[in-house]
C-alpha cells in the first residue's frame, strides 16, 4: 500500500512534505557541514565504503526504512517501525556478501535528483553537470532532505551519500558544498565488468518471478543493470556503441565501454582539476580487500572523523563478509588494454597506498 501511494498520489505526498517543512523550518536552514558523497561506475565497492562509513556516530544517511518516502521522512519515522516489522537483515541479491535490512544505508537520495532532472539520466543528452548548471528548486529539495535526514537520524552531524550517478556530477556537487568530502571508488575493468554482468542477469531472472522489480528500479532511479538497463550518456559515441554491444548481447564489451567513458570522464574533468581534486579521495577496491585496516584508516584520516580501534575493528569485520574469491583475469582487447592502462595511472597518481 505505502508504494502504491507514492506512484500513484504524488501530489498528496508533495502536500505532506510541505507540512512536514513547516513542522521543521527551523531545522531546514542549518549549514550543512562537509557532506561525504561515495560515488563510482556500479560494483566499484561504493556500498561496502558507505555501509563502512556509515558505522560512524557522526553519519547520517538514507536508509531502507526511510522507503517509501524519502521525502518525509520525519513523519513516516513514526509509523516505519511498524510497517519493517520483524523484517531481518538478509544478503543482498548481488552476490557480494553484504547483508542489508531497515538500517541499512542506499542511494535513494536519487529519488531527489531523478524528480528534479526530468530524467535527464534517460533522454539523449550528456548527464554531466558541471558547476554552471542551475536548477535552484533541485539545490532547496536536496538541502531540506539532507538536513530532515540528519534530524531524524538523531541530529546528526555530517551527512552520508551514496550515488553511482553522482560521478556526472561532482562539479556541481562541490559548487552546492564547496567542502564536500567526495569518494571515487575505483576496480579493475574487467573484474568490474565481469560483476556488472553477473548482477544483471541476476535481475533480468529475477523480474521474471517479481513483476514489480522494474517498476521498483524505475522510482529508485536504478538503471546499472536489470530489466531497465540503460548506460551512463557520457557522449553520443560511448552511448551508441555501448547499448550495440549490449544488443548483441555482448554484456562484457558494453560494460567495459561504459568504464572506459566513466573513469576517462574522472580522469579529466575531476583529477586533473586542482579546484575539484583537493576535494576527492580515490578508493581501489582490490587494497580496501586486501588492506582493509590501513585503507579504512585513511578514509577516516580524508573524511575528517575521528575513530578508534574498537570502530576500526567494526568497519573492517564489514569487509570480511565481502566475497573475496578472485579469478585470474586476462586483458586482450584493445578496449581492455586501454581500460587497464588508466586505471594504472589513476592508481599510481592519485591512491594514496
């Protein structure tokens, strides 16, 4: 019932959210201070750091129990206890070992970005925003949300995202928070592609069983992979020739382009910029596996936040439950070869070991 409310009324929700601004103004205008934004291409290891951060007493983020409404989510706090009932934390469907449950932190602050671009993600233009876009209705709506998240997360103090499509946007993030902390997560190419794969044909089998899932994926604003599937527009030429690959059914070649046009786009517009790059830290998820402790350290060392070793230990028990079975990879394509020589040099010049 909630999720039908929210497809089919949501000029009764828009409503409710004005009473619930009004309930909270005072609390809507605060300063929001150093937002952290873990961001990277789908399967990256985005949400292993966001559920590591999100083990921090000074982290408020978006968590399952805030679904459906992640825009009122001070009034629907008194009634999600009721509605997650019983409801246990259980491993997530992409196979990576991870549990999730009501607590759990996502990325559906996409629902703010998706009601406010138009779409923009699905229509033929470039999804990158660079730090001249405007859209003031968009900058109040995700304010309001931040700081109504943190109220209700017991007035936290630094605000926690998670956004694979955030990467489009980081010159525009760092416009609205100029002391953003933004992490860029970072794998192999082929390692990644070959994951990116395995998951979508995981959801395609899976909304066959569950005629909702597409719906679903659709209001959440999830398009990496399943039935919805639609690539990153970087630029015409990217796009077209990935969603040829994927036509012909050729999901391994598709994702490597789509990497490709992703990390060249970080690369350019975001590491080599002095302006923008004081602001990223690079995350590789072949050292958070195989460094766990040393990498956890620095995160928290970049993102400003105290820890100690009992928080350290909680944050690195996490990584444990990751798969962490690895297969020889060999790269042979000229896409592949490519693909490997920059994630090479992203490696040597801006991961700090």
């Amino acid at each position: 019932m909630p999720y039908l409310i929210v497809d089919k009324f949501p000029n009764l929700i828009n409503l409710v959210c004005n009473f619930e601004n009004l309930l909270l103004e005072k609390k809507l205008n605060k300063k929001i201070t150093k937002p952290i934004f873990v961001t990277g291409l789908a399967r990256s290891g985005s949400t292993i750091i966001t559920h590591i951060l999100n083990c921090h007493s000074d982290l408020g983020s978006y968590q399952y129990k805030d679904l459906p409404y992640i825009e009122i989510p001070y009034l629907w706090s008194f009634f999600n206890k009721i509605f997650y009932f019983g409801l246990k934390d259980k491993k997530r469907i992409h196979g990576d070992g991870l549990f999730i449950g009501p607590n759990s932190p996502d990325p559906f602050e996409e629902i703010i970005w998706k009601k406010n671009l138009k779409n923009n993600y699905l229509k033929p233009n470039s999804q990158f925003l660079s730090k001249k876009f405007l859209n003031k209705k968009l900058e109040k709506e995700l304010k309001e949300n931040i700081n109504k998240i943190l109220y209700v997360r017991g007035s936290k103090k630094r605000y926690l995202s998670k956004g694979n499509y955030n990467i489009t946007r980081l010159e525009y993030i760092i416009k609205l928070f100029p002391n953003a902390k933004i992490i860029i997560c970072i794998r192999s190419p082929k390692e990644q592609a070959i994951s990116l794969t395995k998951v979508h044909k995981k959801f395609l089998d899976l909304s066959k069983t569950n005629k909702y899932l597409e719906k679903q994926l659709d209001i959440l604003g999830h398009y990496e992979f399943g039935p919805n599937r639609r690539a990153v527009y970087i630029n015409e030429n990217n796009f077209k020739q990935i969603q040829r690959y994927w036509r012909k059914r050729d999901d391994i070649s598709g994702y490597l382009l789509q990497w490709s046009g992703i990390y060249k786009l970080i690369f350019k517009k975001y590491l080599l910029n002095k302006n923008i790059s004081s602001n990223i830290y690079i995350v590789d998820n072949d050292m958070l596996i195989n460094k766990p402790e040393k990498i956890i350290k620095n995160i928290l060392n970049f993102c400003e936040l105290k820890y100690d070793k009992f928080l350290v230990k909680k944050m690195y028990n996490l990584v444990k439950l990751k798969n962490k079975e690895k297969k020889r990879i060999e790269n042979k394509s000229r896409i592949e070869i490519d693909n490997i020589k920059l994630y090479k040099k992203i490696l040597t010049k801006f991961v700090k070991q």
